[in-house]
C-alpha cells in the first residue's frame, strides 16, 4: 500500500466497515508505524481489496482485511491473508492472532481455513455497538500441520490463479526456501 492507494483503500474500506478508518489512518500507519505492513490486490488498475498486519515481536497481528463488496466469494480474501502470511513468516513471525466481530460469520470462516482457533474473547470489545471480539490464533507458523495447511491453501489458489504465489512472493520481494527464489 502507498498513500497513491488511498483513494481506492478508503472508498473499499467505508464499504466494508460501519466505523471505518479515514484515510489519514492509513496514511500514518504505512509513513510512521514501523511495525506494521499493508498490502493491496490490484487487478488491472482495479484495487480489489486491502490488507494489513501489525509485527509484535514474534507474533503477526492482523489488523485488518477487506475485499470489494461486489467482489467477494472469488478467493481474494483468501489470496491477501495468504499473502499476509507469508510477509509475516518471512520478517520471522512465528504465529498469528486477531481480534473479529463474533458476528462475522464470513470472516472467521476464512480464518479458521487458515487455521486460527478461537482462543478466547474480549466482551464488548467493538465501540460502535458494543459487540464481543472472538481472539483467534494460528498454531506456529513452522510446525507442520501449519506448513500442510498453508501448502494445501496455495495449492488451491495456484489451481484458481496459476502462478498467483510466486508473482506474490516475487511483488513482496519474499524468497522462500522450500520453492526456490522468489524472483
Ligand atoms: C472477510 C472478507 C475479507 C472475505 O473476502 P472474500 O474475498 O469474500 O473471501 P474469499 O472469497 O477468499 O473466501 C474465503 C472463504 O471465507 C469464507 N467466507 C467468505 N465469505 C463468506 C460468507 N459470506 N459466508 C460464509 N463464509 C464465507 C468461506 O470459507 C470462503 O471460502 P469458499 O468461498 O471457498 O467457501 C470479506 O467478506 C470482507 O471484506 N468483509 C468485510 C470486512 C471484514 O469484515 N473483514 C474482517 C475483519 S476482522
């Protein structure tokens, strides 16, 4: 994401959120914060959708992630955790965590994919309408029931979009070891 992106993020962002970020946020989060890493899809000129992490420590918060409304249910969702992951892995994060709406029904389904469990709750943890926070976790990003989801997941996003990881890894300037250089 560069502030260039602003425009698209935030008009994705209002529609997606009930009390979304202004593009101000935004832009302090990609200038000033050093912990934190947002990615945009782009196809063609189109931006599809955002994501963005925190890097805690050893631990990969995420933020946020958001894809068009007339969009959705095409695998872009799964494409930016995906890529989320990755960027995360490879700054040496070794798990993932968030916070989501118990009522986000479609979100925490594209988690648990993922592999993130509930493990715990934060009561009334939303300011708008004081809903409840599921906080869910992936187990460590290098064990190997991980490394088999995360395999199975590119496997089916390379069945949809051939290619789509490693011109993701090659975008983010990620090598990987197991598949080669990124580039
Ligand atoms: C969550 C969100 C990013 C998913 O994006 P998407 O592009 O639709 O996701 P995908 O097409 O990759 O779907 C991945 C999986 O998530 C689950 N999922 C997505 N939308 C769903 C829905 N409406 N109902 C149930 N499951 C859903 C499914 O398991 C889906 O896989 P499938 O289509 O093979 O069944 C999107 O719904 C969104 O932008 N929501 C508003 C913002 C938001 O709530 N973000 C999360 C904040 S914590």
């Amino acid at each position: 994401m560069t502030p260039a992106d602003l425009d698209a993020v935030t008009a994705v962002e209002r529609a997606s959120y009930s009390s979304g970020w202004p593009a101000t946020a935004f832009a302090h989060e990609i200038e000033h914060n050093r912990l934190a890493r947002y990615l945009v899809l782009e196809v063609g000129d189109d931006l599809v959708g955002f994501a963005g992490t925190w890097l805690m420590v050893d631990e990969a918060h995420v933020v946020t992630i958001a894809v068009r409304p007339d969009l959705r249910r095409a695998g872009y969702g799964r494409l930016l955790l995906h890529a989320l992951i990755l960027v995360a892995r490879d700054a040496g994060m070794e798990a993932a965590t968030l916070e989501v709406r118990v009522s986000n029904e479609a979100a925490r389904a594209l988690y648990r994919r993922y592999g993130f469990w509930d493990v715990g709750e934060r009561k009334k943890y939303y300011q708008d309408n004081g809903e409840d926070a599921v906080i869910m976790t992936t187990e460590g990003f290098e064990t190997p029931a991980f490394q088999e989801r995360l395999a199975a997941r590119a496997a089916e996003l390379e069945e949809r979009w051939p290619g789509c990881i490693a011109a993701a890894r090659a975008a983010l300037g990620i090598a990987d070891a197991e598949d080669g250089p990124a580039a």
